[in-house]
C-alpha cells in the first residue's frame, strides 16, 4: 500500500459537559487549545507574537500561527462533543502531544485523558505515537460492505460546493487521498507516494441533508452559524484494501477546517 510515512498521536479525553449547547464544539475546543498554550508557553508576555525573538520555537506560533504559510495545521479534531474530545496531532509535533493534553487540563475539569493506540484499540497514560506504515502489517477481516457517515463535509470541485445530488464517492475517495497526500508532505515522508488502491466498490447514498451548524467562536466571543452537509452512504465491494485509508482519514477528517473538526468520517459495519 502506498499511505505514506508520518507519525502521528491520539489524544482521548472525558470531561465534565461544558456550559455550552453547540450542534459543533470543533472551534470551541480549538480556541481553547490556542488561548491556553499561549497563557501556558509565552516567556515574554508584553511582547507582540510577531516580534518575538522566539516565535520560531514558541508552541503556540508553531501551532496556530506559522501553520499559515502552508494552510496545513499539525493538528486535527476528530471528535468534539459536550463531554468527549479526540485530537490527533501529526509529524514532529508528536513530540509535543503531552502538551497539547495538558493544555486542555488548564481548563476542562477532566475525568480521563491519555492517549489512544489506533492499531492496537488500546488506551494509555502515556504517550503513544504510531506510524501510517503500520497500517501496512495490519491484517484486515475481509470486508465487503460498509456503512460511512460524513458529518459537517465541504467538498468542492473546480472551487465550487458540489451539491447533494452531484456527491460521488469519487468525490469523498479523492477528498481522503489528498488529505493524506498532503498530511505526508508537510509532516511526512514527501518522498513516499500515496495513492489508493485500483478496487471494485460500488456505493448508495443513503441520505445526504444541509443543515446549519451552531458554533462558538472564542476569538470572536460569539455564536456563529455556518452551512454543512450531513452524508451517509453504503459501499460494497472489494473495501479490504481500501479501508485503511478509510481508517486513517477517520483520525485525520477531509475537505475545508479539518483541524476544526469539519469532516469528520464514522465508519459503521453495515447490516
């Protein structure tokens, strides 16, 4: 399998519900994150960020604010709910994954919280980092249909929304091989290949809706809405080789603001 070569950790925690009643928690949870490595990292605080003598080695820079350059974030946001939050963190800034749990201790009153091995479906207290390769010596049951829901999903074709009855497979299948192609260019090996496996799948939608997602922005300190697409589909076929790049864009979501928690792949046996 081509999958590239970048390490990445899993961040688990449970909690307390937050005082907050969001459809999205994603921009909740990353703000957060941002404000409290920031109050956490910064050695020189009457300085401005960018005239830092040390915002090329300053946590919070490199997470929230060097990224830019690239429009590539080391981290993403799987899960955010009232109580629950999964965040991967990616490459190098694996070494920092204990700090980006701690962050989140600053201010969530935290009932458990430690890292999640995907290969193993185990959980530690310590840090845990795996490889994409490994996936490569993992051995699958032979499957031949699954269930996918793709929730707050923009995918876009030619810089325009595809529409609910434009959406293919071929659509979400590209989607997924870019995220990971480019997950290994700026975190990986950019020399190893990706692409995905020359299989026979075919697929139904089952539904696919627009709905509003009520958000909070703590920049902004306020609510915002913003329009998404809710898709759930049924793939049959040769999915044996194909579902570790499905399992592995379950950690790291697809299309526009995936490290906001925006799409956010669920993998489902089917019935």
């Amino acid at each position: 399998m081509q999958i590239g070569n970048f390490k990445f950790s899993v961040i688990e925690l449970e909690f307390e519900s937050v005082e907050r009643d969001y459809k999205f928690y994603g921009s909740y949870y990353r703000g957060m994150l941002g404000r409290n490595l920031k109050r956490r990292f910064c050695v020189l605080r009457d300085m401005e960020c960018k005239e830092c003598p040390l915002n090329d080695k300053c946590l919070y820079m490199l997470s929230f604010e060097k990224y830019k350059d690239i429009l590539f974030p080391p981290y993403i946001i799987n899960r955010g709910e009232r109580d629950h939050l999964r965040l991967t963190v990616v490459g190098s800034f694996c070494d920092f994954a204990e700090m980006y749990l701690q962050a989140f201790r600053n201010t969530l009153n935290v009932k458990e919280g430690g890292f999640y091995n995907p290969f193993y479906d185990t959980f530690s207290k310590s840090k845990v980092v795996v490889n994409s390769m490994g996936l490569n010596d993992i051995v699958f049951n032979d499957i031949d249909k699954l269930k996918l829901s793709l929730s707050f999903v923009r995918l876009k074709k030619n810089s325009q929304m595809i529409d609910c009855n434009e959406i293919s497979l071929k659509h979400i299948l590209n989607a997924i091989e870019k995220r990971i192609y480019l997950t290994n260019k700026y975190y990986g090996d950019a020399a190893k290949k990706v692409y995905l496996p020359d299989v026979e799948i075919d697929s139904k939608i089952l539904e696919c809706k627009y709905f509003q997602v009520k958000r909070y922005s703590n920049r902004k300190k306020r609510e915002m809405r913003i329009p998404s697409v809710n898709i759930r589909m049924e793939l049959f076929g040769e999915l044996k080789k194909l579902y570790p790049y499905l399992y592995l864009a379950s950690f790291l979501n697809i299309g526009t603001n995936a490290s906001m928690g925006f799409g956010e792949i669920n993998i489902m046996e089917a019935d």
